[in-house]
C-alpha cells in the first residue's frame, strides 16, 4: 500500500452525470432530488439513464426550477415536470406526492448539446428540449438530430403540457418545502 496524506478539503466531487450528442433518446428516471438554490428557492434534479444506442448506460440530468422567484421560471418548470410525469405513465399527472415516484419513468427526451462557457472554459452542456411518451414497439431513434423533423408518431404520443399554477402562498424564501 503507498501512503498518499493527500488533502482533498478543497476539491470538488466530480458529477456522475454526462453530456450526450443532440438527439432523441429513450430515457429512465434513476434519480430525483430537491436542491436549494442560492436564493432560496429550490429546484429537481433529475437524473435519466440512456436505454439504449450508442449511449446506452450514460446518466444525463435535468434541473427543474420548481419554487423559483421568476413566475415564468417556476411555470415552465412545474409544465415540464408534469410531462415528464404523464409520459412516463404516472398514474396521477396532477399530483406529485413524493420524488420517489418519478423513479423508473420511462420516456423520450429531446436533448439538444450546447457550448458554453464556465471558469473561463469551454464545456459542453446537455438541455432538455422535450419530454414524450416512450413507445417501446417502436426502435429508438437514438442518432436523429434535433434539428432534423422528428417521425409524426413520436410527436403525436404526447400532446403540448397543459399550464400548471402553483399556488405560491409566500415567497421562495419563506415557504417550508416537506423534503427541507
């Protein structure tokens, strides 16, 4: 065994989740879990495992703002939670008791691979552009680029998310969430 006395205090644990090509894949929730933002609100981070194709196996994840100050922020957010939810087969869309019940969902998501910049580097960001039902019958159309038109089954399997409101009784920084 070599000693290494190494201090890590100031390191960073690296993210397990990775960027993939622009494309539509057949995803599965594996992971869900309510963040607090820098101004107290909070957001889902969800983590989705490639089915299948070149990716198969790659986690990639979505944040959804889901109590966030900008109401617009917060709509869009709560609109693609419950997509995520009704493509998935949730047996109540309307209603979500518990982020374990996003576990296991099956859909399609639409990613789209961006170039950005971060600490004065360039990185690859991955950015959910939609949510469908997951038609297993049917191949995956792992390779199709964003950009190209998608095969009219797969557009018609979910229709466009139905507004949600979220009551917001008080400001983000003054509600109390059940997982705080």
């Amino acid at each position: 065994m070599t000693q290494m006395n190494l201090d890590l205090s100031k390191a960073s644990v690296a993210s397990a989740f990775t960027t993939v090509p622009s494309g539509i894949y057949s995803a599965k929730v594996i992971s869900a879990t309510p963040k607090e933002t820098a101004k107290k609100g909070f957001y889902l981070e969800i983590g989705f495992q490639i089915l299948d194709g070149d990716h198969a196996g790659k986690v990639v994840a979505d944040r959804l703002n889901i109590v966030n100050a900008n109401p617009d922020t917060q709509s869009w957010a709560l609109n693609n939670l419950k997509t995520i939810l009704t493509a998935g087969g949730h047996k109540n869309p309307n209603f979500l008791k518990d982020t374990d019940e996003l576990l296991g969902l099956e859909i399609k998501a639409s990613i789209e691979a961006s170039q950005g910049e971060y600490d004065g580097k360039t990185v690859t960001n991955n950015n959910f552009k939609g949510y469908f039902k997951l038609d297993k019958s049917a191949p995956s159309p792992v390779s199709t680029p964003v950009s190209a038109p998608v095969s009219a089954p797969v557009q018609e399997t979910v229709s466009a998310p139905t507004p949600v409101s979220a009551p917001v009784s008080a400001p983000a920084s003054e509600q109390k969430f059940p997982w705080s």
